[in-house]
C-alpha cells in the first residue's frame, strides 16, 4: 500500500519545529539575554512534541503491519 500523498504527522513536525525556531527568535530579540531560560522551555517542548510525534507514527506502523499479517493470514485460511 503506497503512502498517502499528505501525511498529517509529517506537516504537524514540520509546522512545530517552524513555531519553536520562531518562537525562540522572536524571545531573544525581543527580552536579550533574559530569554534563555525561555527559550530552553521553548526546546523542551520542540523536543517533546518531536518524540510524541514519533511515538504515534512507529504505532500506526506496527497497528499497519499488524493488519497487513491478519489479512494475510485470513487470506491463507480461505
């Protein structure tokens, strides 16, 4: 089975590390150095946001293959 043409999660990980570099930009130049603590937050959530978006994605894949060998395997009974 090909893959869709839009994937959702891939756009969702692209959009959100788009929003986290904006985002720690904009605090740096707008509070100087009062931003580091800020920006780390802002790291934080990119690098949480990035391992739960791969997170869902190995789960599709497995629940994907998963159905993949049960269509299979009802295919060789029949």
């Amino acid at each position: 089975m090909p893959p869709p043409a839009f994937d959702k999660l891939r756009a969702l990980a692209i959009g959100s590390q788009a929003i986290g570099l904006i985002l720690i930009i904009t605090l740096e130049t707008v509070m100087g150095d009062a931003a580091r603590p800020w920006q780390g937050v802002v790291l934080a959530a990119m690098l949480i946001t990035a391992l739960t978006i791969a997170l869902v994605r190995l789960y599709r894949r497995n629940l994907a293959r998963k159905r993949w060998t049960e269509r299979l395997d009802d295919n060789d009974d029949g």
